[in-house]
C-alpha cells in the first residue's frame, strides 16, 4: 500500500477548547458545598473572568454525577436509612 493511504484514527490527540481541571474543580466544590445550581455557578464563573455556557457546567455536572440538586455524597444517616428501607440492615426491637 502506497506511503499516505493508510489507515489512522480521527479522534483528536488535543482538545483545544477543553475546560481547564481549575474551572472543574471550582465546579464541583461550588455545587457540593453550596448546592448552587448549573446557572449560578455559571454566574460565578463569569464574575471571576472565565465565561462557560450554562449547557456545559451543566454536562460537567451529570459527568460528576451531580447534576440533581440533591445528588451530593452519601452520609451515615443517608445510608442508614436507605439500607433499612431496603431491608439491608436488621432493625433492633427494643
């Protein structure tokens, strides 16, 4: 096979218009911590100089599994009471 004719990937080795890992992060604390939603935290991102669409905050929120408001890590308490409702744990009769 001639020089040139060969097969090779199309999907890109750089993505130019990445967001940078700071505004993922800013992302990530500012819903848990705060629970601001995909348009405040856009706002915000704003007055600090950076400009994002709410659409893309709000992709990088389901990508971190928080894209519901009340999505955040699982407590004792929360896992508590959702193994008793799922019978996962043996309920003390006292």
């Amino acid at each position: 096979m001639p020089v040139g004719l060969h097969d090779r990937s199309s999907t890109l080795h750089q993505s130019p218009n990445a967001t940078p890992a700071w505004v993922l992060e800013k992302i990530e604390t500012w819903r848990r911590e705060n629970k601001w939603s995909a348009s405040r935290i856009t706002h915000e991102l704003a007055e600090e100089g950076f400009r994002i669409n709410r659409r893309t905050v709000t992709r990088h929120l389901t990508r971190l599994a928080l894209a519901s408001p009340t999505s955040s890590p699982p407590t004792a308490n929360r896992l508590g009471l959702a193994a008793a409702v799922y019978g996962l744990l043996q309920v003390r009769s006292s």
